[in-house]
C-alpha cells in the first residue's frame, strides 16, 4: 500500500512539473519577432488580412509579427517554406483554397502535402468571385450569357489570375457543365488580368470583390452572377450563378496555419486570439474591406476536418476541369 502511494505520488509530481513547463511554454511564446508568410504580392487581398491579423497578435502578444511576401508556384513556394520551418511557432503563414487544395493537386510533383505538412489553426473567412464582363459584351444577366457565348462558340476569351487559379478552376467547371467553349489567358496576377480586362482585351473573368466591387459601381464591368450559391452580403443585388446554373457553387477562402507538428499550447493561444479578434466590429469592417464574405470561426481541430473535406470535395472539380498546372 505505502509502496502505491509512492507511486502515485511520484506521478503527482511529475505531473506537476509538466505543467507549469508546458503553461511556461505559451507565457514565453513569442520572445522574438514572427515571420508571417503571404503567400501573395504585398496589396493582396490575402496580404491586406495577413497584415490586419499580424498587428492584431502583435498587439496582444506583445512581439513583432513580420510579414514575409512570397508570391510563386501557385502558393507552393510559401508553403513549402513552412512545411520545413521549426514547429516552434516563429514560422506561421496564411494559406488559401489555392495553397491546401488546388496547387497540389493540380501539380505531377508539388512537393508539398497539405494533409501532412502543415498545422491549421483558423479559418478567416470565404472569397465570392464575381463573373465579369466588359460594357460591350451583350449580355447583362446570367441567362443570356449563357445563351450569348452559347452561340458564339470561341468567340470569347477570359482572364485568370493563372494556371490552376480559382478563376481559372471556376470558368473551366462553368464551361463543362453548360458545354461552352471560352479561350483562356491566364495572368500573373489578378491585377495584371484587370489591366486587359478593363481595356476589352479579354470579356469576362472571374474576380474577387476588392476588384470587381469599384468597377461594377461605376459600370466599367458588369455582374452576371457569384460564384457561391447564397447571395452575397457584398453587392446583394447581384443574383448567385446557381439560380441559373444549378448546383454551382463555389468559394474561395483563407486560412491561419503553421508547421507539421506545432505544439498544442501554441495553436491553442493563436487560434484563441484570432477567434477573440473575429468577435469584434473591427474584424467585420475588415472582412467588409477585403470585400470577403464572414464565415463561422473554427477551431484547430474543426478547420483540419475543413481542410480534409476542402481536398476531397475539389478532387473531382479538378479533374472535370481539366486544368493543369506545368
């Protein structure tokens, strides 16, 4: 019996230390800067987020959050960086769709697997495209879009961010499932597409709202409809594409995440202070910013189930699109 006690007091004990060593390990989490990754060139919806949420951690956690821009190989660079960082919490990034679930499937060898390297920790928020076109082309709705390039068979062209981009996924989904035959030109870059876009170089495209909202204010572009099947708390006049197009529904988003094996404590303080930060007035007027549509905050554990879901659901999207990335 004494001999139990023992035991069990040893354990105790242990136990004990372990705990205020791991409470140690948030309390002196950071004591030195934080690189935060974009994926995306600097003015980027994405860098525009990752800027907001870095002043908001450094604010609260009292250390520098540097943003890091590196753009390339359709968000794998960035996310191979951090696939190899430390799992010390000083290498986070903001991965999109593109990032845990386009790039790599769209690539022979991307050299990165979003279900293994990497540590979600949040969900941001969700991007609506919009589907543009030019005030010359003939068509102001959906229906006669379709019927408009229907019968103009090559015709018309349309501008993607590049390769394997949402834009890119979401016209070619659009094109096989009504049977329309639409000419590509992919882009480094949304801005560089607007450039074209605007000047009626190319007719339409599919564009986030930080691009398409001014221009379709001033009717330089046209709306025919949104990529996500509920309207849009954006521009709610502006009918999703799936009232005429069933079963078309599509959404990009953003995320929080670090390195594969990232400490528990660690996710936990990150996530916390963005789920308290997503909370406020002033993350709303942020998303309303970005022109990003809110989303329900998940935590770690509820966004890796996302992810996992996310992979599966575009797997198929992919394939019937067609799309590659060289």
């Amino acid at each position: 019996m004494i001999k139990f006690l023992l035991s069990r007091l040893v354990f105790a004990s242990i136990a004990l230390i372990a705990l205020p060593a791991q409470a140690q390990e948030v309390r002196g989490y950071p004591n030195k800067p934080v690189k935060l990754i974009v994926p995306f060139t600097a003015g980027s919806l994405v860098d525009v987020l990752g800027r907001a949420i870095g002043e908001e951690l450094q604010t609260h956690l009292k250390q520098s959050f540097v943003i890091d821009n590196r753009a390339g190989a359709s968000t794998l660079l960035a996310a191979k960086m951090v696939a190899s960082a430390a799992p010390d919490g000083y290498t986070l990034m903001l991965p999109t769709v593109t990032t845990l679930s386009l790039g790599p499937q769209l690539m022979s060898n991307p050299g990165f697997d979003p279900l293994k390297d990497v540590t979600p920790i949040a969900r941001l928020g969700l991007t609506n495209f919009f589907l543009v076109v030019t005030p010359s082309f003939p068509a102001r709705n959906m229906k006669d879009w379709v019927e408009v390039v229907r019968k103009n068979p090559g015709k018309f062209s349309y501008a993607s961010s590049g390769n394997g981009s949402p834009q890119h996924i979401f016209m070619e989904l659009l094109k096989k499932q009504l049977g329309l035959h639409i000419t590509h030109i992919p882009y480094r870059g949304s801005n560089t597409s607007m450039v074209d876009l605007l000047s009626g170089q190319v007719e339409m495209a599919f564009i986030d709202g930080t691009l398409a909202i001014p221009q379709l204010k001033t009717n330089k572009l046209f709306a025919m409809g949104t990529s996500m099947a509920k309207r849009t708390v954006l521009m709610p006049s502006i009918p999703p594409i799936a009232d005429t197009v069933p079963g078309f529904d599509w959404s990009g988003w953003i995320a929080f995440a670090g390195p594969p094996n990232l400490p528990g404590p660690i996710v936990e303080l990150l996530s916390d202070r963005i789920r308290k930060f997503q909370a406020t007035p002033a993350y709303a007027a942020l998303l309303d910013k970005a022109a990003m549509e809110p989303s329900e905050p998940l935590s770690p554990a509820e966004m890796a189930e996302f992810v996992k879901r996310e992979h599966r659901r575009w797997t198929p999207a992919i394939q019937n699109s067609g799309a590659v990335v060289d």
